[in-house]
C-alpha cells in the first residue's frame, strides 16, 4: 500500500481500506475521518511553511533595505546631454564591469528593479539593453519636438504612506516624484443608440461607489455586492507571491487536496470570469460594460479575464492615480545612478543573442551581438528581464529548449494581446485646448465580448470599420513639469486593439520602410481614431500638427515577440494556482532566473513584485520583508523626527 495520503475529493468508499466489511455509516465516519487528517496535515505544513516565509529567518547575505535610502529630492534634469549620459550609454566592450555578480537582459522596471535591489546588497551588475534608451515600457521617444510615454499612463497606491510608494523611493533615493492626477481620474465613454453617456470614476472608495450608484440608482445592491468580491479577493496579492515561494512539491500537494483554493478567496475567484461573476450579481448590460471598463490595462476580454486579476486591478485604482513629474523616463533615469553605486551599469544597444551555458548546463553568462561581432559576457548569474517566450525559445541553446521543465512552462502560457498606438501632437498649452489629466475608455457599444471577437475576426482591411474601443489619454495634460518644457503644445495618445498577424508580414522591414500597403493600412487605423476623437472632443479641430501610428513597436523596440503589450496574456489560464505557482523567479535552467511581468502579473508593480520575488531568489532572504520592516522602523520614528 502506498504511504501517500488519500485524496478525499477523489476517494471511493470501496478504496478505504477495509471498506467492504464496514457498514455504510462506519464508511462514511472514517471518509470524514481521513479527510479531517488530510486537511489537518495541510494546515500543519502550510501554516510552517508560511510563517517560515511571512516571518522570514535569519541568513547570512546582505539585507538590501537595511537603512533607509531616500534623500532630498533635486530639481528635475532637462539637460538633454545630461539625461542622455544616463539613459544611452552605448555597449562597447570597454564599459563591461569586471567581477560581475549578475547580469540582466532587457532594463524594463522588472530589469532595473532587480539589478538595484542586488546592488543595494552589494553586488556588481550590468543590465544589456537591445533598444537605443533604457527603460523597457519606461522610456519616452521624441517625436516632432515633443514627448511621448510608451507603457506608463499612470498607476495607482502611490501615496506616501504605501509599499509601492516606499520601494520606489529606496530603489530611486527619495528622487521620483508622483503628481496626483485628481478625480475622476478615468472616464467611461458608452457610445449607442441611445447617444454618449459618460460615468466617471472617482477617486477613493467611498466616491468610487457613490458615483457609479448615482448612475445606477436601481443597481445599489448589485454594485455593492460586486465591490464587496473585489475588496476580498484582492486581499489576496501575498497569496500570490506565497504561492511562489512555498516549496513546489508542497504547492502542487494543497493544490491536488483543494486546500489553496479553500483558504484563499484570491485562489478561488481566479479561475472564475470576469463575465461569469458580473452574470452571478445580477446586472443591466450597461452596468457590466462599466464595472468591466478597465479591462484593457490587461488585455483579456471579460469572458476569457480572471476576476482575480480584475479585482486587484481595480483596487490597485481605489484611492487614486499618479503620474511620474517629468514623463515616465525619469523612473529609469533614477534607478540607473543606484546600480551604478556599486560598480554596476546600464548599457544599450546591446542585443543579447543568447544564454551561455557551461558543460554542466547552467548558465554562466550571455552573447551579445555588437554590430558584426559577438561578445561573450561571463557572469555566476543570468536574470532574464526579456519574457518567457523571449528567454527560454530564443535566447536558450537548441538543447536547452527542449528540457521537460521549460517545455511544462511554455505550454502554460499564451502570447499577450497586441495594441495600436495613435501619437498626436498638438497646438495648445492644456487649458487652452480642454485637455484633462483623467483618461478616457471609450466603448461603442456595451457587448464587450461579442464586438472585440467580432473585430479580432475580421480581416484588417474590414476591421478598421468595427473598432470596439479607444483608450485616450493626455500625458501633457497629467505632467505638472510639461507645460515648461513644452509651452503651448500637447500631446494625446489613443490607444486601440489589434492583431498581430494583420501587420506580420512587414515584421523584418525596419521602421518607415514598410511600403505603401502598410502605410496605406495605419493611415486607416490612424483616420477612424481621429474621427473619434473629434467627435469626442469638436474643440480640437485644426490643433492638429503631427500625427503618427506603432503598429509593430512593441516587437521592434520591447522585443514582444508578438507585439504584446503586457507580457503572457493574463487569462484564467494563466491564474490557475498550479501555473503561477510553477512560474517563478527561479527557471529550470541553473543560476538563470526570471523578473518582471511574467512571474507576477501585468503592469508597473506587477513587474515590481516580480522584481522582488527575483531577487528574494537570489539573495536567500524574503526582500519583501525586509523593505516591510525598514518602513515600519522609518515610520515609528517619524513622530520623533517632527518633535
């Protein structure tokens, strides 16, 4: 007889050892009798492990949040030369520091995050990026004079007394400065039959609920028990982060007992949908087209999106938005100088062609391939920063690919969804032209599944006729520094869904060379936006001075190998406990390790956490409690300070 335990969920009565000669009452008692013990012993060894991990131990490596390291903020560098020094220092095998520690591929926040964190404990790294300017989603471009962002249009639970707020500041040193975008700082657009109707979101919860009852005055009860699921279940982001840190045995065990999903509201709402928990409340078509309005930061449509990932999302804006003073480059701007304290660097165009692999098959350093010519770069640490399917079916060697460890993992994931983005520059300082901080989520129509699978259907020339929404935003409009910077101009953004095969063909053209049937096609996306937007906002007309569209930026400039914007797709497939469980910081390969959106979830501090999980990896000690601990000593002596 095997010494495992018997699964209750899945157990017979006639495979209870001595069954047969039971009567049916005594069966049922010792059934209730096993799973009583299975359930004990779950709790045992979860309890153990989780104290274990909430409480840490002590270990010998370097706490990297030992002291706290902000201070006085200084005045923002405009200095083009200054900030180039920064954010471009070009690779040449004369900038790699000696005795690396690590080295980490693609400087997205997930990439700088990490690599500050190690040289915060001491260590030496370099971060190799293949584009022109640091930053991933972070960095800024130019064009026609001005700025635009390229991922950051704004984030929530920034205020000064949060843990994201607080593990900037020690991985920036204070220099990072958040301006509060105002409420409402989003605004559902519903166009219809019926005309435009507008449903702003307010910031703070008590506002949040109180302006969508005073559009639905007849839904009070649907409303609150929605928000009511989305309170509990985002309780649960330790849940996530537990998960991946629990050895994995022990997570696949609770997992097969039903025990995860039993003790976390996180873990039971992930494999619902979106559109199956609107569904449960019930609610007016409109109502569900406004509670699911957001879902475009994540790319999953509501039938195919985890309300887990939903609720977090939506938490995450509860109290509000900011903005990074001075444009989204200046995250990277201010990290670069911590990695570089400690003999670090950020190098770029630097395009990393691949994982080196020593004879016993762990990692050992990277080949970058600079102009015609390949650079081995030697270091006991890999962290790769440039996704799951990047890392592991295009940086590993043939041999490596094929290992059952990485293999389990890519068949867990799928791409992520792809966008099209509208640049628009304006005539017009932000009050002259109406321009708002707060982003707009403009939806035609309020069956949100059947128009994006209707869209996502149509071939490309037909589709430009059936877009379902617009994402529209004014980064000039929310950077308190831009109208200095820039006098009298703007900028807007649109942001729209797409697919990647309709642009795959012009793939390995470079940029503004793509022929006349590709331009011919953006020039189509690039009209029906600006049409909307007119209609949206009349006072614009003939402000208009530039206009340009990316169709395949993310894959040219942030490596997406199909164009997506937020690494694996977010799906309820994804949230299933065993696969973020097996995803983790730590690949099947040895020494080569994972950061940023792929090990924890999409977004800013989604990559954060993947950031921290990393590095918790690496250095042998839970870095999420030592940052809690440092802001619990920075806090407690707070009132002794203003004394």
């Amino acid at each position: 007889m095997s010494g495992a335990l018997p699964n209750p969920g899945r157990q017979t009565i006639a495979s209870i050892p001595g069954a047969a000669t039971l009567q049916q009452p005594e069966a049922a008692s010792t059934m209730w009798l096993w799973a009583a013990l299975v359930l004990a012993t779950g709790l045992l060894l979860l309890m153990a492990t989780v104290r274990r991990l909430v409480l840490g131990r002590r270990w010998d490596g370097p706490n990297p949040f030992a002291e706290d390291a902000r201070r006085p903020p200084l005045a923002l560098v405009t200095d083009q030369e200054a900030r180039r020094r920064v954010l471009q220092q070009a690779f040449s095998d004369a900038q790699v520091p000696d005795q690396l520690d690590a080295v980490v591929i693609g400087s997205g926040i997930g990439g700088l995050a990490v690599a500050a964190i190690l040289a915060k404990a001491g260590k030496r790294v370099l971060v190799l990026e293949q584009h022109a300017t640091a930053g991933g989603r972070c960095h800024t471009f130019g064009q026609d004079g001005l700025e635009f962002d390229t991922g950051i249009h704004y984030a929530g639970q920034l205020k000064k007394s949060s843990f994201c707020r607080f593990f900037l500041d020690q991985i920036s040193e204070g220099q990072l400065d958040w301006a509060y975008l105002g409420s409402p700082f989003d605004i559902v657009v519903l166009e219809g039959p019926n005309g435009r109707r507008e449903f702003p979101m307010y910031s703070g919860e008590k506002a949040y609920v109180q302006g969508l009852k005073e559009k639905f005055p007849h839904e009070e009860a649907a409303i609150d028990k929605y928000m009511k699921m989305v309170k509990e279940v985002a309780k649960g982001t330790l849940h996530i982060a537990l998960l991946k840190l629990i050895p994995l045995p022990m997570v696949r065990l609770l997992d097969r007992w039903g025990l995860l999903a039993f003790f976390s509201p996180f873990m039971r709402a992930a494999t619902q949908s979106l559109a199956d928990v609107l569904n449960q409340l019930p609610a007016s078509p409109d109502l569900k087209a406004v509670l699911s309005y957001i879902y475009p930061t994540y790319g999953v449509i509501p039938k195919n999106a985890s309300f887990s990932m939903h609720a977090l999302l939506i938490n995450h804006f509860l109290e509000g938005a900011f903005y990074p003073r001075g444009g989204s480059s200046e995250i990277a701007f201010h990290i670069i100088p911590v990695i570089q304290q400690t003999g670090g660097t950020v190098l770029t165009s630097a395009t990393v062609e691949s994982v080196l692999l020593d004879s016993a098959g762990r990692a050992c350093g990277v080949r970058v391939k600079k102009d015609q010519r390949l650079v081995n770069i030697f270091s006991p640490i890999v962290i790769s920063n440039a996704g799951i399917f990047n890392t592991y079916e295009h940086l590993l060697p043939e041999k490596a690919r094929c290992l059952p460890g990485i293999q389990t993992q890519l068949g867990m994931v799928q791409h992520g969804s792809s966008t099209l983005c509208v640049f628009i520059c304006l005539r017009g300082s932000k009050k002259s032209l109406g321009l708002e901080a707060n982003n707009r989520y403009v939806y035609l129509g309020t069956d949100i599944d059947q128009a994006m699978e209707r869209y996502l259907s149509l071939s490309r020339d037909q589709a430009v006729a059936h877009i379902p929404y617009f994402f529209i935003t004014s980064p000039s409009a929310k950077d308190p520094t831009w109208k200095d910077r820039f006098p009298d101009q703007s900028t807007l953004m649109m942001m729209l869904p797409a697919r990647y095969e309709w642009f795959e063909e012009w793939q390995d053209e470079p940029p503004h060379k793509r022929g006349s049937d590709c331009e011919a096609l953006k020039d189509s996306f690039i009209d029906a936006s600006m049409s909307a937007l007119m209609k949206l906002h009349p006072q614009l007309e003939g402000k208009v001075h530039n206009v340009s569209v990316g169709s395949l930026s993310p894959q040219v400039f942030l490596a997406g190998p199909h164009g997506e914007n937020y690494g694996v797709g977010h799906n309820q497939n994804h949230l299933q406990p065993h696969v973020m469980a097996t995803m983790r910081a730590q690949s099947p390969i040895s020494n080569l390790y994972l950061t940023g959106q792929d090990v924890f979830t999409c977004g800013l501090f989604g990559a954060l956490h993947g950031a921290l999980l990393c590095s918790s990896t690496i250095l042998q000690r839970n870095v999420h409690l030592d940052i809690l601990r440092l802001q619990s000593r920075v806090s407690a002596a707070l009132p002794r300070r203003m004394n």
